[in-house]
C-alpha cells in the first residue's frame, strides 16, 4: 500500500498523450409536472443544463485530475460543440495541440435528459453524423502522432469506434511503441479488434473479451482460453480484462493468470469506468509502476466511478485518501 502511495505521487511527473473519439456529455435535468396534451409523452420542465467530457475527453480528464500532463488528440466538428470540448479540455489543464476540427463531421453528442426526483434518465439523444472525417484530417493526426509521440512518456487509445482509430494510425503507433520505451494502452473496440498490434497493456471488458476472442466467457476455464487468446492475438505484454463488479483480470504471456476482485457496489449506473481504468493504469505504468500496481489502483479507482451520476473524473487526492485508509 505504502509503493501504491508512492507511486500515485509520481502521476504528476508523467506526461500522455490520449488518442480516440472526443465526445460531448450534456445532461438536462428537470421535473416532470404533467403528461403532454401533444402526445403521450412526459412534458419536462429544465431547471439545469450542464456538459462534461465524455469518451476519450472523459479520459484525458481522468488524467489530469489524478495529476498527470496530457495533451489531447482527436476529431471533433466545426461546431459549437466542438468548441465545447476544447474550451472544457483546456479548463482542466490539458493540451488540446492533437485536436483537430474537421468542418465534414459533428462533433459526437450524447445529450440526457433526466428527471427528478429519482434521476430517471427519460431519453438520450446522440448527435454524430456517422461519417468519417475526411481523409486530409486522418493524415494530419497520424501526423501528429508520428511527430508528437517521442515526446510523451505514453499513449492511450480511447476508441469508441467512431473513426479517429483506424488501421494506418494504430501501425504508426505500433511502430513507435516496439521501437522506443514508450508505453501504449489500448481500450478497444469491435471495430479495431483486427488492427491492434504490441499494446503494453490492453483493457477488454468481458464482452469484448468474448467476442474478440470468440470464447463465450461463463466459467474460469473460458476466462483463462480468452484471456490467453488475446495476449497472442494482439501480441500484447498485458492484457487486462475487466469484470464490472466482479473486479479484473490479469493476462501476460506464459505467466499464470492473476485476479484482482474488487469491493461490488450497488449502483446505479456505472458510465466511465474503462475510462478511469485506463487513466490509472497508463499513469501507473508511465510512473515505473507494475502491471499489478496498475491493477490494484486501477480498480480502487475505477470503484469510486458509481459513487455520482454521469462521467466522473476521479481526483488523485481521494485515491491517495482511499490508499491510505486501507494501510
Ligand atoms: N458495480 C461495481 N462495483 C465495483 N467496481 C465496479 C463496478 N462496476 C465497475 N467497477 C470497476 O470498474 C472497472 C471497469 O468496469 P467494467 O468492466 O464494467 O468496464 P466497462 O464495461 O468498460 O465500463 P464502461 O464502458 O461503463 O466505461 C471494473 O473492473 C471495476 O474495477
Ligand atoms: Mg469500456
């Protein structure tokens, strides 16, 4: 616990870049008073609006509220929205030198609209246009990327799917990741399970482990066949599969498999938590940590994501706290 401490203190020392699909969160809240004469649909009367970032923005903020530098990279639109995440981007400290607006896309909102007095989520609207951006912009983040990466000590990929992680741009981060001490973690999705090559550490969820791996995941005898499955299929140092309240799981090459169970919580809903996993275990590794220490603090901090509403970014004070109460 006490190298735990330690090692959280020296988030502040590293600095990431985050590459995936910026989003917009807005939430409308408000009280339903009557059912519409229009239709039969509740009428919602505002009493606040309010945005956070969400999708890789949801992680570059998770970084930096647990200390560490990091400059964002993405796409988003030429549109208030866009606006919206960079201005909220920078407000939380990080750079927004690897965002690019591209006037062919939306930038991707998921707006909520939530009543009192029980938080029930009415409707959620996603604004995106579904197309890809243009191939000029894909270029210039690999450029970017090509550029930048030596810089940093190293590299999410947040990928929602939504286009900014494409085949050439996870072969010009493979190419730098086994040529150099950076490290790269990868939250994957369906779209990319055929691209992703040597990840330092990868972080499934256990349905995409299932489907990545083609192994329906119900027993410890198929979480172990998926789990190894997916170290050779990615050619990856670790991979790391996360169980919801059941915790995570600890993938490396020839070594036994290792759990790490967590304290379940009753929530409500759990929105973000990949994203904090990813956050800590990437600020963990960066800071000379182990693939262990990753998982340890990743699922502490990972566990706090339930405790509100909405996307969260988890403060490195309350881990430290969390860390220490437990020595
Ligand atoms: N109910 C819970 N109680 C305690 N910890 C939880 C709970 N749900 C999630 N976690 C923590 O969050 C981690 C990631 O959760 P999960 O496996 O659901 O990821 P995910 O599906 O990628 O999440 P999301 O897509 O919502 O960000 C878990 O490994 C665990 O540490
Ligand atoms: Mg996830």
């Amino acid at each position: 616990m006490d190298n735990l401490l330690k090692l959280v203190e020296k988030f502040a020392r590293t600095n990431l870049l985050v590459v995936g699909d910026l989003m917009l969160d807005r939430f409308i809240r408000g009280e339903v008073e009557r059912i519409s004469p229009e239709a039969p649909v509740p009428v919602v009367r505002v009493l606040s609006e309010s945005t956070s970032l969400g999708g890789a923005a949801n992680v570059v903020h998770n970084v930096r509220s647990l200390g560490g530098r990091v400059t964002a990279c993405g796409i988003v639109g030429n549109d208030e929205g866009g606006n919206c995440v960079v201005a909220a981007l920078r407000k939380t400290g990080a750079s927004t030198a690897g965002v690019c607006f591209d006037g062919a896309v939306a930038t991707i909102q998921k707006i909520r609209i939530i009543a009192s007095p029980r938080h029930q989520q009415i409707v959620r609207l996603d604004r995106e246009s579904g197309q890809p951006a243009s191939a000029a912009t894909r270029k210039k983040l690999r450029d970017f990327i090509r550029s930048a990466l030596g810089r940093y000590d190293g590299i999410i990929i947040s990928d929602y799917g939504k286009g900014v992680v494409h085949e050439e741009l996870l072969d010009v981060v493979a190419d730098r990741v086994v040529r150099s001490k950076v490290i790269c973690v990868i939250d994957p999705k369906k779209e990319n399970y055929r691209h992703y090559r040597f990840p330092t550490l990868i972080t499934p969820n256990k349905s995409e482990a299932s489907e990545a791996a083609a192994i329906a995941i119900d027993d410890a005898a198929s979480l172990r066949a998926a789990g190894a499955k997916l170290v050779r299929r990615w050619r990856a140092q670790a991979v790391l599969i996360t169980r919801g309240a059941d915790g995570m799981s600890l993938f490396r090459p020839r070594q036994a498999v290792k759990h790490f169970p967590t304290e379940p919580r009753d929530v409500f809903e759990v929105t973000g938590a990949g994203d904090t996993v990813v956050a800590v275990c990437a600020l963990a590794l960066a800071s000379g940590g182990s693939y262990e220490e990753a998982a340890l603090l990743a699922n502490i901090a990972a566990g706090f994501v339930g405790d509100e509403v909405g996307t969260v970014a988890v403060p490195g004070e309350k881990l430290k706290r969390s860390i220490a109460d437990k020595i």
